[in-house]
C-alpha cells in the first residue's frame, strides 16, 4: 500500500475537468494541496504555470513523491487520473480486459463527452451571436452521447461495472446538464448513475472544492473573462 506523505499539488479551478481531479484526491484520502489557476484572468498562461502545463490548460499536479521518490509533473485530466489510479492502485483495474474497458470510457469522455458539452454550453450560453446551426448541432451530439451512456449503464451500478476513474471523469460534465439542454429524465439509467454518484461522499466533496472561488458576477456577462477564454491565440 503506498502512503503520502507529502501532499500533491493540484493546480485546479472548479470546472469538470479539474473536478475530475479533485474527486479523485477525495476518493484516495491523500493529502493535496490546492493551487487555484484562475482561468477568467488567465492564470494559465502564467510562465511557471506553463513549465507543467504545456497546453496552457488546467488541471495539473505535481507529485512530490513520484516515481522513484523524486517530483514529477503530470497534465492533462485524464492522464492525471491514469497515474494515480496506478500509483495508489484504486479504481484502475489491474486486470487488462477491465482496464482497457475503463481506459475506453475515459477516452470517450475526453474526446467525446466534455468537448461536446463544451461547444454546447459555448453556443448556448457565451457566443455573442446566436448560431443556431452551432446550438443544434452540439446540442443534438450531446443527447446523443447521454443516449450512449444511458445504454452502457443499463445493468450496471457504474459505467465500466465497478467504481472507476470512468465515473469520475463523466460526473461534472453531467452536473452540468442543463446548460446543454438535456433532461435527466430522458435517460433513466443515466439519471439513476447520476444520484448514485452524488450519494457518494468524496464525490460530494470533489465537486465543492473552490466553489467560493467563482466570480460571482456571471461569466455570460464578463466580457473581460470571455476575451481571455474564448480570444486565446498561441504565445
């Protein structure tokens, strides 16, 4: 069993992907540390913040104790959950046909689930113009894709059959349905995977952290905020 001693660094703002990883922590009971990168003020773009985020994307950690006892730096939300799904050895299967059936559904989530929810909430919610062309399209893929997982949990309490970093990966995208115009309801398997997760303590606890931190005034009324989100250009 490997024991923390030294607490990982989660370079977080409240949003799905970085909850992803927030839940995770939860779910192990290891120390971490939060450091808030602000996206609405462009904390990702930060120099030193770059060095472990090449993508100028949050989340990230660095694990003090990391391989071979020495600090490593991991990026990308899914890759985040892979480590330490394998360094604590808890929800990530061992097994190769079970890991490679959570491996399918994190990836599904990664390429499929958030993107598209994104473009959804983006077109209905922040563009400064209404596209109805970007609204049904994105909106149509994300019924879609709740329509996949609806059937997948059919018979099963958890996505990949046992609680994984599957699960933690889809709920905050979830959480968010009504910004995509979906209905819980519409999906019943969906729904009742959606109340299981939320019974869960740490998943509780995941997706509070840095709650406070939200500006309170609206980011569809920021125009500030919008311009560093959505007006990025390579530096």
């Amino acid at each position: 069993m490997v024991t923390q001693t030294k607490p990982i660094e989660l370079f977080y703002w409240p949003t799905p992907n970085g909850q992803k990883i927030s839940i995770m922590l939860e779910e192990l009971g290891v120390p971490y540390e939060i450091k808030y990168i602000n996206i609405s003020k462009g904390d990702q773009f930060a120099p030193d913040f770059l060095k472990i985020a090449p993508n100028n994307r949050m989340p990230a950690i660095i694990d003090p104790e990391g391989p071979d006892g020495q600090p490593i730096s991991v990026f990308e939300s899914g890759a985040i959950l892979q480590y330490l799904g394998r360094k604590f050895n808890k929800f990530y299967p061992t097994d190769e046909r079970k890991r490679v059936n959570v491996d399918e559904w994190l990836m599904w989530q990664m390429a499929g689930l958030g993107p598209m929810s994104g473009q959804a909430g983006h077109f209905r919610v922040y563009a400064p113009e209404k596209v109805q062309y970007g609204i049904d399209r994105y909106t149509n893929e994300v019924n879609r894709l709740y329509g996949v997982l609806n059937r997948q949990l059919e018979g099963r309490e958890y996505i990949a059959g046992d609680y994984s970093i599957a699960d933690m990966a889809c709920i905050g995208w979830i959480a968010a349905h009504a910004n995509y115009d979906q209905k819980l309801e519409d999906f019943p398997n969906l729904e009742r995977w959606y109340n299981t997760m939320n019974s869960r303590p740490a998943v509780q606890k995941g997706m509070k952290v840095g709650q406070e931190m939200r500006s309170k005034k609206n980011l569809s009324e920021d125009k500030e905020a919008q311009k560093i989100l959505f007006g990025q250009k390579a530096r």
